[in-house]
C-alpha cells in the first residue's frame, strides 16, 4: 500500500454520528439511512466530497469508537436538524489508498495502521475516509485513507 504525507488546515465537517463498535455494519445503516437523505438540501451537494470521521472520546466505552458520516463545510453554513457539527484540527496525515467498493475497507484500514506501525509513524486519536465527488461505491473507486500522525 502506498503512502504520502500531506499536512492539512482546519476543517469544519457536518454529519451524523454514530458510536459504537460497527459490530453489525450500524455505519453502512448510518450512511445509508441517516446521512445521505439529510443532505439532499445542502448546496451544490454532489461537487462535495464525503467523510466518514473516527475518533475516540468521551462517550466511547471499551472497545467502542466514534464515527461521523459527514461532508465539509464553510463557517457559516446551514444544515439539517439531527446532523452535528466537528471541528478538525490541523494535522500531519500519512495517506493510504483504497481501491474499490467501500465494503472492503476493514481490510485497507487494518493494512493502513499496520503499515503506519511499521513505519514508525505516532498515530493521533483520528483519522478519516475521503470519499471525492462522484464516488459511487463501484469497483473503479478510490477512498482515501487519512490516519493523523505527530
């Protein structure tokens, strides 16, 4: 799996959240079911990429992460009731490329941190999937893979 560094500026990102251990596929339901239907009224919506946001905090038990089905935004900007706002920090980003459908990215991401072990990289407590414009979870897509490094 190939890998670039890149540095990214704050961003702001809008979406619905989910927490959880994905034991039973809950994010494809959220994204499906939750996510893409609140965005139908969000402005030049299909030029936008999406996210889908992990972290840790304070509402994640054992073993449990955060997850936030989301699309960015400039300050300002309106959204649907039920979606929350997150504010990404500044980072380094060691990049990783998956190809394909999105239902293969357990595999890409456990490949993604084990090659960022390998490496040496110090993993933050985030990372994020970059879903580009035009993505329509066919076998010719690209997500990228974002894991925070210090």
């Amino acid at each position: 799996m190939a890998v670039r560094k890149v540095r990214r500026d704050a961003f702001t990102l809008v979406g619905v959240k989910y927490v959880g251990t994905n034991a039973h596929d809950e994010i494809t339901q959220l994204w499906v079911n939750e996510f893409l239907p609140r965005t139908d009224g969000v402005t030049n919506r299909q030029y936008r990429p999406f996210y889908g946001f992990m972290w840790l905090d304070e509402s994640c038990g054992k073993d449990e992460f955060a997850y936030l089905a989301a699309l960015e935004v400039v300050e300002g900007e309106e959204y649907q009731a039920g979606m929350v706002s997150f504010s990404v920090p500044t980072a380094n980003y060691a990049v990783y490329t998956h190809h394909g459908k999105a239902d293969g990215l357990q595999e890409s991401w456990a490949n993604a941190y084990r090659e960022a072990a390998a490496a040496g990289y110090t993993l933050a407590p985030f990372a994020f999937e970059y879903y580009p414009p035009g993505f329509t979870d066919s076998a010719n897509d690209v997500i990228e893979l974002y894991l925070a490094v210090q």
